[in-house]
C-alpha cells in the first residue's frame, strides 16, 4: 500500500511504498480520501441444501423450535489449541435453525 507524503523544501508531495524503493512523484492535485464505503458481499454456504439433508444426525434440541433431532457438523474455527466450534441445523422442514456450540 503506497503511503503519502506532504511536500517538502526538497521536493512535491509524493506516493511511496514503505517496504520498497518505489516513489511516484505528484504531478497534479490530489484527492485524498479517508473513508471507504464498504460493501457486503453475498456469502456462498458451506453446504448446500442437498448437502444440509446428508449430513449426520444427533439428538438434540433446537433452542427455536424444541425439537429433538438436528444435523451437524464441525469447523476449526479458532486456534489448534481450542476444541472444534460444532454448528447445528435443525431437522424440522418448517425450522431449518442453524445455532452452533462452542
């Protein structure tokens, strides 16, 4: 990422890269912007809904609807040292909750 520097007794503002001898003298006025629009991107999901029918069954109670059988499945989600985050989806048709237990 090229940093800015204000001009100088030495020389005009420039653009240059810390990790590198890179430097791109202005020319021209410069616009500087400090915030970014961000925009969210759809997530495509780890599984799709055949794969969500597929997977295996436990028994246990979904905390939206109560009822008694969910599919599963685990993701290291944080370090190597910590257990493996397990992620439930609800085997109802009408509920399909998706909750997780860390």
């Amino acid at each position: 990422m090229l940093l800015y520097e204000l001009p100088n007794t030495g020389h005009s503002a420039r653009f240059f890269c810390p990790t590198c001898p890179y430097v791109c003298q202005i020319e021209k006025r410069v616009k500087i912007k400090r915030h970014m629009r961000l925009v969210k991107k759809a997530i495509d999901p780890i599984f799709s809904e055949n794969d969500q029918q597929n997977l295996p069954t436990t028994d246990t109670t979904c905390p939206a609807c109560n009822y008694g059988k969910a599919g599963f499945y685990q993701v290291q989600i944080r370090s190597a040292d910590e257990p493996m985050t397990t992620f439930y989806i609800c085997k109802r048709e009408t509920c399909r909750n998706h909750w997780r237990e860390d």
